[in-house]
C-alpha cells in the first residue's frame, strides 16, 4: 500500500513538469522583453511605452487563460448517472454481459442518452461505476470519467473537457498572439544584433535567443489552434474526431454538429461580448447535448433509449430533452412549425376553391 501510495504521489509531482518549464520560459520572456528589450535596447521612450502597454495586454490575458485552463476542475458526471446501491450490487455479482447489460438498460431509462457503445450497449465506466453520459469519457491520468473530454494536456497538466475547453481555446489564442507580437516587435532588433548594427552586450544574447523561442513556440501553437478552432466549428472532440460517436442509427462523427453558427455559440455562449474573456459561458450542463437527430427522434418517440431487439419499446419510456436541447433547437423547431403551418392553410385554401368551383358548375 504505501510504495503504492509514494509512487502516485511522485507520478503527481513529475507531472507539473512541462507546467513549470512554461512558466520558467514565460517568466524568462517577461525578464527579456521588458528589462532588455524595452529598457536596455530601444532607444525611443515612444517606442518604449507602445510596446509594453500591448505586451502586458496580450501577457495578461494569456496568463489569466492558461491560469483557468490548469485550475478548472474537470466536470463529473452527476449522481442520478451512479447506478442505485441495489443494481450497483447486482451488477457486480452478475457474471454473464448479457445480465450485466439488462441491468444498465433498466437504470438508464430515465437517463437523457443517445450514444452507444460500438457493439450498442449501454456505455459503463467500471472504474468510477457510473453509466457515461453522451461525450464523457474515463481519464486514466485523472483517473475519473470527465465530461465532453477532448483530451488530457500534459502542458496544463489537466483534463480538458466541458469544463474548461473554452479556456483552452483562448489560451492557445492568447499564447499565439503573445509569441507572434514579440516575434514581430523583436525582429528588426534581432537583425541589427545579428548584423551586428548594435554592439555586444548582455541584452544580445536575450534578444536573439527570444525571436528564436517566439518563433518556434508560434509554429507548434499555429497548428494546433488550428485543429481545435477545426473541431469548434464541427462541434466535435478530439475523441470523437478520431472514433466517431456511436448513435441509436449507428456512428456519426457530425451527429453533435448544429450548424457553424450554434457550434461556436455552444462552447463561447450566447454573448459575445464574453467570448474572448476566460470566463465560463458555455451552454448546456455537460451531461447533455443536442444532436442533429433530435427532430427525427421526436416523430419517432425518439429520446428513447432502444435496447437491443428482443426488449420491448413499450417498457423504455421517453427520456427528457434537456434545457439546452431545446433553446438550441427552438429556432428549427418554430421554422418547421411555421412551414407546416403554412402548408396546412395553403391545402385548405386550395380545398375550399375546388369546393366552390364545382357547386357553381353544378349550378
């Protein structure tokens, strides 16, 4: 028990390793740029005073960003997705899946689910003894089922997930425009060190080597914005960019995708003016999502669970669709509602001419 013990605790430790060697290398950026760049090198007081008040602009968001990122506790699954203490001690004396899985479709019915395992069951985490909600995955760095996990992130070393996705969003933005400002800012300097314009002093070595770090930091951060800002607007996670969720109809990996438009309004929330602020403003619980076969599963008794083909639909009642669910879905809802609308008076009004002509022919 306790080499056990003593070796999870070092596994902890060694684990806020990069986190240290990025705040070392911010720290160190702050020092070369402020100090020796601004004080020691440009010669304008102008120059001076522009560039430090956009570079603690741009540094301050970026640490308040990162700072969230890392101390944003994962979002767990709530209790009413815990198995009750009876089913929870019958699952675990059943030895057949096949009883296993009859127990989780019975406890799941009341639950809000859609996705599947890829073989359709019931998805269960044995290690946290909960049934996932849609998009929850089990973190074996974590060692807990987070929701809407995306990945774990050594260099926070946290779980990104539900909880703090967007703030990961805005520190790779953050940490991108930080490193393209001074790469930009330091570049005509890096050249009159390098050509040696300037003469040699101790600000040469930080000058140099800063442009270099900026430079390269901006060529990693640059792609994997990139994929993320990808992922947002597909309204997807790295997960399940990888292995694509398992639907009642089968996989599809846009089966979360609403639209541009309410994918990124779905992880920055309704108000813009909050989008880039760290501030958590996304829509939704975590446990729940819309999906694009929402409406479809409504004229189907959808927001069902299906179990496998020999139980019966009449015992699975309908599960709930959540607060999000429908705010996000109202618009198409009220845009169908008004077509059929529409549709039903145009048809009596064509059925009421045909009337009126015939009994005046008849006549």
């Amino acid at each position: 028990m306790a080499p056990t013990h003593v070796l999870r605790c070092c596994q902890r430790g060694l684990a806020w390793i990069p986190v240290i060697f990025i705040a070392l290398v911010v720290c160190w950026s702050y020092y070369a740029y402020v100090v020796e760049l601004c004080i020691f090198t440009i010669p304008s007081i102008g120059e001076q005073i522009i560039y430090l008040i956009f570079f603690h602009l741009f540094f301050i968001m970026f640490v308040w960003s990162y700072w969230k990122t890392i101390f944003s506790k994962p979002a767990n699954p709530s209790k009413e997705f815990c198995l009750p203490k009876a089913d929870k001690e019958r699952y675990e004396k059943e030895e057949r899946p096949e009883s296993q899985q009859e127990i989780l479709w019975r406890a799941a019915t009341s639950l809000p689910l859609y996705t599947r395992t890829g073989a359709g069951a019931i998805r269960y985490c044995d290690r946290c003894q909960v049934i996932k909600p849609d998009r929850c995955h089990h973190c074996s760095a974590c060692d807990m089922c987070v929701l809407k996990m995306d990945h774990h992130c050594p260099w926070v070393n946290n779980c990104v997930g539900f909880s703090n996705y967007k703030f990961f969003i805005l520190f790779l933005a953050y940490s991108l425009v930080y490193c393209l400002f001074i790469a930009a800012t330091v570049l005509q300097y890096f050249i009159k060190f390098w050509t040696n314009e300037l003469p040699d002093t101790q600000a040469k070595f930080h000058v140099l080597f800063l442009f270099f770090v900026a430079a390269m930091f901006c060529i990693s951060i640059l792609s994997l914005f990139s994929y993320h800002l990808w992922l947002v607007g597909k309204n997807r996670s790295t997960i399940e960019a990888f292995r694509a969720p398992v639907f009642r109809t089968g996989s599809d990996k846009n089966g979360f995708s609403l639209g541009f438009r309410k994918n990124i309004v779905q992880v920055f929330g309704d108000q813009k003016k909050y989008w880039l602020l760290p501030i958590f403003t996304s829509q939704g619980d975590g446990l729940t999502f819309p999906t694009r076969l929402v409406n479809a599963d409504l004229e189907q008794g959808a927001g069902t669970l299906h179990p496998e083909p020999n139980k019966s639909a009449a015992d699975i009642p309908v599960s709930p669709l959540s607060d999000s669910q429908n705010r996000l879905l109202s618009n198409d809802q009220h845009a169908n509602n008004f077509e059929d609308h529409l549709a039903n008076n145009t048809l009596k009004s064509a059925e009421s001419q045909t009337i009126t002509i015939a009994m005046e022919s008849e006549s």
